[in-house]
C-alpha cells in the first residue's frame, strides 16, 4: 500500500470517527520528552527536582489515606 492510499484511509477514517482525530491529538500533546524539562540552568533543574519531590509527596499522601 502506498503514502497516498494510507492518507486516502486515514482521512475516511477521520471522516467517519471526528473525535478519533481529536483523541489521536490529545494524547500526542500528553505524552512529550522530559528531557525538555531539564534543558537549561541549574536553577531550572532544581526548580523541575522539587516540583516533582512535591508531587511525589502528594500522591503518596492521597494513596496512604
């Protein structure tokens, strides 16, 4: 199968299922690279440590309940 009948069928499958697309789109924007957060300073990255030290704590806390 070639590039123009893979796009031909990916655009009826859009067609048919909106959301499909939509959903495709979100869960590309969710899921990114971390090493994006640690580009930078040292400041940067202690910034990014404690955040993530923080929210560590609070799911353990929620879980603990």
């Amino acid at each position: 199968m070639n590039q123009d009948n893979q796009d031909k069928k990916q655009i009826k499958e859009y067609q048919k299922n909106p959301m499909s697309n939509f959903s495709d789109s979100i869960n590309h924007s969710m899921v990114s690279n971390l090493k994006g957060l640690t580009k930078g300073g040292c400041l940067t990255k202690i910034i990014t440590l404690i955040i993530i030290i923080i929210g560590g704590l609070l799911i353990l806390s929620q879980c603990s309940h």
